[in-house]
C-alpha cells in the first residue's frame, strides 16, 4: 500500500493599515479621547439602537449620537458601540460638556480641513485651465 502524505500551506494576507486605528483629542479635563471612525454597518446600528423616530432628528443623531458613538477609549476605559438609547446617553452624561466640546471642536477642525483641500484643489485646477 502506498503512503501519501498531506501538507497544508495556508498564505496569510495581513492588511497594514497607514493611518492610525483611532484618532487622539484631549478634553479641557485632561482626558484623552481615543475616536473610532464608524462605518455603515455601525451607522445603520446605530439608527436601529435610537429608533425610528430618534434618528429623523439630523441635529440630535449628528450633534449627540455620533459623536457619542465614536468614543471607543476615554484613558484607559474602552466602550464599544452603543447598542441602545440609553447607552448613548449614559456616553454622552460621561463625556460631559469637556469631551463634547473636545470632540465637536475635533469634528469641526476636520471639516474645516476638507474644505480648504477641496478649496485648494480647485484654485489649482483653475490655473492649470487657464495655462
């Protein structure tokens, strides 16, 4: 009878990420807030964890849920994506004024940025059009 032996060779793909997992902030309290960027799956949760009606207000789910969903550290504490309305607002009594200030700041700053990109993208578009 003949022998035959099996070798099983499994090529593991690791993806590097360039960009840091978290963004870092700094709250007027001294704690450092650790952000997660949430993707749709995690958006359309969270729509599901406040409710229909909840998630129809742009100002509350983009001034207050998001926000509050986005904090994955707070120092050393991890929190994961809230799965109710409770949670979010058991976040955002945490967060307090400091870290929502911190973080609407943060969310500002960044939208500031994406502008003055695209504003500057566009001033060299124009130029290169005008050559």
């Amino acid at each position: 009878m003949t022998k035959v032996t099996v070798k099983e060779t499994t090529a593991v793909q690791v993806n590097v990420d360039a960009k840091p997992r978290f963004e870092s902030i700094q709250d007027s309290r001294g704690r450092t807030i650790q952000l997660r960027k949430l993707d749709p799956l995690q958006q359309a949760r969270l729509v599901m964890a406040v409710g229909g009606e909840a998630s129809q207000n742009p100002v509350y789910m983009n001034g207050f849920v998001v926000p509050a969903a986005m904090v994955a550290h707070i120092d050393d504490d991890f929190f994961g994506l809230p799965t109710s309305i409770k949670q979010v607002e058991s976040m955002l009594s945490f967060l307090g004024s400091e870290g929502m200030e911190a973080i609407t700041d943060h969310m500002l700053a960044k939208h500031q940025a994406s502008i003055e990109e695209a504003e500057a993208a566009e001033s060299a578009e124009q130029a290169a059009a005008k050559n």
